[in-house]
C-alpha cells in the first residue's frame, strides 16, 4: 500500500507543478486553489508512504516521477523543446526510479 501512496504523490506533484505554472504566480484563483490542493495531497500520501519506506527512496522515486509528469507535460501542454537529449535523461530517471523499488526491502 505505501507504494500506491508513493505514486499518488507523486502524480498530486505533477499536478500541484501544472497548476503552479496556469496560476500564473497565484494571481488566478482557481489554479491556485488547485495547486495548493495537490501540495496538500502530495504531502500528505508521502507521509503516508513514509510510514514504511525509506525517506531517500521515497523522496527521490516522488521527485522522479513529479520530474517526468512535468517534463512530458511541459512538451505536449507548453510546446518545451523536445530532443534526444531530454528522452534519454528522462529514461535515466525511470531507470533510476524503478532500480530503488527493485532494491528496497519494503
């Protein structure tokens, strides 16, 4: 179940950090409110995820997975350049994200 968390936190993440950028820094209402209440979802299914896993494998799997969302996100909603460059920095952060599962205990 801490994993479930982990990922719902991770996703809350990408969602605080779109609704970050459309709040266009907090002057419009509703992104805003959506962003603090992704910060507020996202911090708290990492806490609960925390119960149980260990905090540098589940900060940084949170960090990665808020990193990619925002990335892929950034490129098909924003029309951020896109290059192999990128894709293989991103494919490093998956293999880094599922090599910690892989390894973890829990």
């Amino acid at each position: 179940m801490q994993w479930l968390f982990l990922v719902l936190a991770g996703l809350f993440e990408v969602g605080w950090a779109l609704g970050l950028k459309y709040s266009e820094g907090f002057t419009k209402f509703m992104p805003s409110a959506f962003t603090v209440l992704g910060m507020i979802a996202s911090f708290y299914f990492l806490s609960l995820s925390l119960k149980n896993l260990p905090l540098g494998t589940a900060y940084a799997i949170w960090t990665g997975i808020g990193t990619i969302g925002t990335v892929i996100l950034g490129i098909i909603l924003f029309k951020e350049p896109i290059s192999i460059t990128r894709l293989i920095c991103i494919g490093f952060i998956v293999v880094g994200i599922v090599g910690l599962k892989l390894v973890s205990s829990h």
